[in-house]
C-alpha cells in the first residue's frame, strides 16, 4: 500500500507532472489492450456493414409473410452470422432488438445518402 503524502499547497506548474504531485506513479496496463483485441470492439468495413444493411433491408421486406419484429431479424441475422454469410463486430446472437434496429437506422442513413449521391 502506498502512503499518500501530506497535504501542501503548490501550483501546479505546467512542467510538473502528476507522479509529482501526488507521489502514486501512472503505469500504463498492458493486459487492458490485448484484453480489447481479444473482445473484437473493432469497426465491421464498410462493405460488411453494407451487407448486414442489406440483409436487414430484406428481411424487413418480404412479401407475402408477417412483418418480422426485431428480435425476429435478430435470429435470422445471428443465424446468416453463424454460417458466415456475414460478418459484423459483435455477435448478433446477443445483440438486442434495440440495439440492431438503431444500427440499421445508421446505416440507412449512411447508404441512403451515398445512393443519392451518386
């Protein structure tokens, strides 16, 4: 356990750094990082995203059935992800409804506006 030191007053000055002001030394946490590699919080590319868009946009389409609900879509999409038909950063299989539909809205917006465009 380290001792905090004794309350005093200084200014600090632009050059001080925090290991001395307080005496408690910042180490960086190396372990964090390959932590976050190994959870896949990277970014889909944006044809990825364009095939989930896609597959969304025709799940939410089909003619001749019941509208699908959400969770519905879910399945299916955790379903495609599973077989490798496509590729997202997290699991679907655990994704809320929510969650996905606000994502979908995203990516509406981002390829409804690159259609017009061009």
């Amino acid at each position: 356990m380290r001792r905090v030191p004794e309350f005093y007053v200084k200014h600090k000055e632009p050059d001080d750094k925090w290991w001395f002001m307080t005496n408690i030394p910042i180490e960086w946490d190396k372990e964090f990082e390959s932590k976050k590699a190994q959870e896949g919080t990277t970014r889909s590319s944006k044809y990825d995203l364009k095939v989930v868009y896609l597959a969304i946009k025709e799940l939410k389409s089909q003619k001749g059935t019941k509208n699908l609900t959400m969770a519905q879509i879910c399945q299916e999409l955790a379903k495609k992800q599973k077989s490798g038909e496509i590729v997202y950063h997290c699991d679907l299989s655990t994704a809320k409804p929510n969650t996905v539909e606000h994502a979908f809205k995203k990516m509406k917006t981002l390829f409804e506006n690159e259609e017009q465009k061009d």
